[in-house]
C-alpha cells in the first residue's frame, strides 16, 4: 500500500508529516527536534487531488506534478480547489466567524491576513510567523475590509515569499524587541478610523513561536531543496521548522511542499544527502509572492 507525502502540518503547535493512502485516509508522523531523518523519494510525483470540508478526493487521473511546482495539484485539481475557497475569493457566504491578525518575520517584515477562527493559530504556525498578534474578530467580509484598511493605512503587505523568511531565520532579535515591534504596530492599527462596526477589536497580546520552531542556536540556511529526484535522499539532524521549511542541522532547509506527492521511503544508514539543492541568499531579497492566506 502506497502513502504519499502531504507536507508538514502543525498540530497542537507541533510540526508532522502528513501522509495519505488512498482507501485508507490520511495519518501523520510526529517530528522531534534531534531526531535523525533519512527519506528516500520513490518512483514519480502524483497529484493529491482535493481537499475539501475534511476529506480528500484523488485526482481522478492521477496526474503527474513537475518536481519543481511549491503545489502538489495538476492544473485541473487546483483549478476545482479555488473554485470555493475564501482564499481566491470564490467563497464570499462562508458563515464562519475570522480573525485579522498581525504576523512578524523579521525586522521590518510584518503583515496582516485573516483566519478562520476555528483554526485558532494553526495558520500562523503555517506561515512561519515568529511573533503574531490578533486584531478583530467578525464576518469574513468584515475582516477582509479591515485587511485592506490595515494593508493601505499601515504600508504592510498581505504576502511575504518563504525565501525572504527563510533568509532572516537565524539572525532575529531578541523577544523583546520582536514583541516590541507588533505591539507598535497593532497600537498603529487600533487607532485608524474606519474599521467595519461589526468587527469586534482584540486587544493586544503578542505570541512568540520561537520555542515551537526550535530557533534557539537555529543554524545559518546554507542549502534549500530545490525538488526531489526519483532515488533522491535527505539525510541529517533536524534542529528545527517554521512555516513548511525543516532545518537540518547542517544547514540544509527542505521546503516540505516541494515533498508532497511524493511516496517516500526510508533510506540506508549509508546513505547521504543526494538531492537538487540552491544556495540561501545571505540577505533578504525583493519582497515576491506568498502562498494563499489560509
């Protein structure tokens, strides 16, 4: 029986590797900071499918995904998968209440998105926000009003690219003064006219992901996993995650979303590292493009 890969997720504030088999559902394996990891990719990257309301539709074609692609969908699955979703806009009625929220990533990098308030901080976790606070709770057209008041107000975007994140990781302030950051930001935020009177404010408490990601003495990112190969390994120590990124501690950062759709087997006690990987830039780029909001 084939499990395929689906990425880390974050449960209970802890990162672990989904894994589904189709007929079988979904389960995960826990991730321990210290731990040795040695995985081997197998035979060709498949479509997921859709996952939609709890459940997960294959892809009825089981389409092949280039290796390189941040999302494990063919073209046909992912276009079913924005067809109702909030994040693309097509899902304006979802009756469920959100949050607006501030998110940190490094000095000077700071954005605001929303949540479903359901999900509490798991898509902080999965953004790789290092400090976060909330700002408003209500409908979710209230809270995207209030994203786009903040977004324009405030000069903050609503996407930051993962190899900016990735970039700054090892090298942040201290919790003070990234605590101190949000909270200017958020007493910004509070004061501007305008917010929506539904939307319910959230007063200000700052929360550190710092322990959750293992960023004490977290190791400069040297190498980033540009796609698995059939036959390809990664081998090492993990020392750390935030967002989908696992920190080896080498220095080597596997992007756990280039992993999904994957099946992927244990490698050799010989075995090494033999995986396409690029260079981590010393410094930030040009803000790019994110993924989604949720």
């Amino acid at each position: 029986m084939t499990w395929w890969c689906t990425g880390i997720r974050w449960k209970d504030g802890r990162p672990v590797i989904g894994w589904y088999g189709e007929g079988r559902g979904e389960r995960t394996s826990v991730l321990a900071y210290g731990q040795r990891l040695a995985f081997a990719a197998s035979g060709e990257r498949h479509c997921l499918g859709v996952w939609r309301a709890g459940r997960r539709t294959p892809c009825p074609t089981a389409a092949l995904v280039p290796a390189r692609a941040g999302n494990a969908q063919c073209p046909e699955c992912a276009r079913l998968d924005r067809s109702f979703s909030v994040a693309a806009d097509t899902n304006a009625a979802d009756p469920r209440t959100y949050r607006v929220y501030l998110a940190w990533f490094g000095p000077g990098m700071v954005k605001v998105g929303i949540t479903a308030e359901e999900r509490g901080s798991a898509r902080l976790l999965e953004q790789g926000a290092v400090a976060w606070a909330w700002l408003g709770r209500g409908p979710l057209m209230a809270t995207r009003r209030t994203e786009e008041l903040l977004r324009a107000a405030l000069g903050v975007p609503d996407r930051i690219a993962y190899a900016r994140k990735r970039a700054v990781r090892a090298q942040l302030p201290p919790g003070p003064d990234r605590a101190r950051e949000v909270a200017e930001l958020h007493a910004r935020a509070a004061a501007l006219p305008g917010w929506p009177e539904s939307l319910e404010r959230v007063g200000c408490e700052v929360t550190d992901h710092a322990v959750a990601f293992g960023l004490d003495g977290l190791p400069e990112p040297a190498r980033v996993l540009t796609g698995m190969v059939p036959g390809g390994a990664v081998v090492g120590r993990l020392v750390g995650a935030a967002g989908p990124d696992l920190h080896f501690a080498d220095g080597l950062v596997v992007d756990t979303r280039l992993l999904a759709g994957w099946e992927l087997t244990a490698a050799g006690d010989e075995a090494v590292t033999s995986v396409p990987v690029s260079e981590v830039p010393s410094a930030a780029p040009a803000p790019a493009e994110q993924d989604g909001l949720f």
